[in-house]
C-alpha cells in the first residue's frame, strides 16, 4: 500500500531536488505541497514547485499552496535567489503554461484540509521551518491524530549549528533558528517527530566526485535534472564554510523512501524558543523524545538517489 505524504519546502536547491525525488517514488501517495518563504523567495519557488510536477509526476494531480507565514530571523538574501535559478532551467519551461494548480488556501489551512480530508494517516515532510506546522495546530487541533509522524529536516546536537548571525552563539540549525517558538509548538504535541539532524547531513557534502558522475550520466533527463539544479550552488572544495552544499533535505526525504540507508535512536531533547541560543536543540532527559537520523551511509544514500532520479 502506497504512504500519504504532504510536503512543506522552503524553494531551496535541495527542498526542489526532494519534491523530484519524491515524485519518483513508487510507494508514496504524495497529497499535497506547500511553500515556505523561508530559505527563499516566494513566488519563484511556488513557479518551480508547480513545473516540476508539471515536468517530473507521471501525470499526478498535487495542488502546491504558499505560505503566508513570516519568521523570525531571515535567511540570507543570497541563499534566498537560488528559486530563481531553478525555475529559470529550460527544463521546466519547455512546455508552458503550467497546469499544476496553486492552491486557494494558505499554506497552514492547505495543511489543515488536507490532513481533515484524508481517511488515512498522513506523513508530513518538512524541509524548512516548522511554522506552517504550529499555525495548523493552533488552529486545529484535530489535525494531530491524521498525522502518522513528522519527519523533519532541523537542529543539531553537535556543539556548532550552521547558524553564523549576529547576536547567535552559533549552536543552532538555520530551520529551527529561522522560527525558534514554531518548533517549540511541534515539540509540545504528541506527534511522532524523525528528526534528521546535522549529525547526518554533515556526512552528505556535494563533493566533486558526485557532481561528475551525474555530469557523465547527463543523457538520462532526471539525472541531467539533479546537475543542473546543483550547478547553481557552490563546489566549494578546499574548505568548509557556512556555505558549503549538503544534501540536508534530499537525505530526509530519502529517509522515507529507503529507510536502510540510515540510523536511528531515541532521544530526549527540548529546543531554546529565544535568547541567544535560539533555535538549538538540547539533549535532556525530561525533554521529549525523537528518533534521531544519527548515522546515513554514503555510497549508499548516493546510489539510491540517483538511481531514484533515472528517467525510465
Ligand atoms: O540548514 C539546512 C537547511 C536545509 O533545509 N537550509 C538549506 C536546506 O534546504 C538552510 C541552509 C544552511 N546552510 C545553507 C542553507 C547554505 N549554505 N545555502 C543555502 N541554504
Ligand atoms: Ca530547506
């Protein structure tokens, strides 16, 4: 039996290449998206969104609804452009106007109907801030038992995030920083949360290596699809900097669709909703428990991927 999937991005590179991903995968029943403009602009990513399944989802009907929510700390505007560049790829615009419809709700109400509309359990895939999440909580609680878990892309318990700002101790996971007390309303429900962490994705860096195998595999169109899109972000190869790509969202989505590729255990934690520390997730024993993604074995995860992206 095929899984119900609702997915909430953020238009970056990676949350774009997961919505292809999880297009192709054969046992999931994906029943909606939204959009979060969070680690991008809006309205290019909502384009982006609707071309891809236009492009890449053997036919299948998926609304794709935008967010109207706002976070705290914004990501930087750099980050940001990268919706633009995916959209603009000649791929996905070969056969305009887009058919994919973009929903009339807002993201968080998209959110809601969905999930009261669904006669089964839903997994819910977000791969940027939780936001949309806490604001259909509020407003329905109900919601909570149409939910099977949330797996979500956010936190760290390593002693460095990835957040370098200002006024920020540096501890934190840019998804949980962007919107720190929207995590900390998901933490306080009962719903089953999978969290891949930067435990993870720091062992998915795009290296080289990876980037010239798809170049050389360029004739199949998703594989051609997945060098373009990763094209645009930089082959840093001497050092590691805030800027350096890992494949954060495409290994949680992967997560779903192949579940041998990584390691889990419980935990107990509980996330800074302010103060300097905002955002960081903390080992506690009275905190609430998750399964952390702590382990992903490479080759593996790349091989799956990428067979996964083959146009057949
Ligand atoms: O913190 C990881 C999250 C993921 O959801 N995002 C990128 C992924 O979509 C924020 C982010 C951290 N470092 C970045 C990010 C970078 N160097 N470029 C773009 N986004
Ligand atoms: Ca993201």
């Amino acid at each position: 039996m095929k899984r119900k999937v609702y997915m909430n991005h953020d238009g970056g590179v990676d949350d774009l290449v997961s919505l292809f991903l999880l297009l192709q995968m054969e046992d999931v029943d994906l029943v909606g998206v939204s959009v979060i403009p969070a680690d991008c602009y809006l309205e290019p990513a909502i384009y982006a969104s609707r071309k891809i399944i236009d492009r890449f989802g053997q036919g299948k009907e998926i609304e794709v609804a935008a967010s109207t929510s706002r976070g705290k700390n914004p990501f930087p505007k750099d980050w940001r452009m990268h919706a633009f560049y995916v959209d603009a790829l000649p791929i996905l615009n070969e056969h305009l106007p887009i058919q994919t419809k973009e929903a009339e709700l807002p993201a968080h109400q998209h959110l809601i109907r969905t999930l009261r509309n669904s006669n089964e359990r839903v997994t819910l895939l977000f791969v940027g801030p939780l936001t949309d999440l806490a604001r259909a909580l509020d407003e329905a609680p109900d919601i909570e038992e149409k939910i099977e878990k949330l797996v979500w892309m956010g936190g760290t318990f390593l002693p460095t995030g990835n957040v370098e700002e200002p006024e920020h101790d540096g501890t934190a996971e840019w998804n949980a920083f962007w919107d720190p007390e929207a995590a900390k309303i998901v933490w306080d429900s009962e719903i089953t949360i999978d969290l891949v962490a930067l435990e993870s994705t720091n062992n998915v860096p795009l290296t080289v290596d990876v980037r010239n195998k798809w170049a050389r595999e360029r004739e199949d169109i998703g594989i051609d699809f997945l060098g373009q899109c990763y094209a645009m972000v930089p082959p840093l190869v001497h050092f590691q900097t805030n800027s350096t790509y890992f494949l954060w969202d495409v290994l949680t989505t992967a997560t779903i669709g192949n579940s041998n590729v990584i390691k889990r255990k419980i935990v107990r934690c509980f996330v800074h909703p302010d103060g300097k520390s905002q955002g960081r997730t903390e080992l506690n024993k009275q905190g609430r428990e998750v399964n952390l993604v702590y382990e992903v074995k490479r080759e593996q995860f790349f091989s799956y991927i990428t067979d996964l992206a083959r146009q057949k």
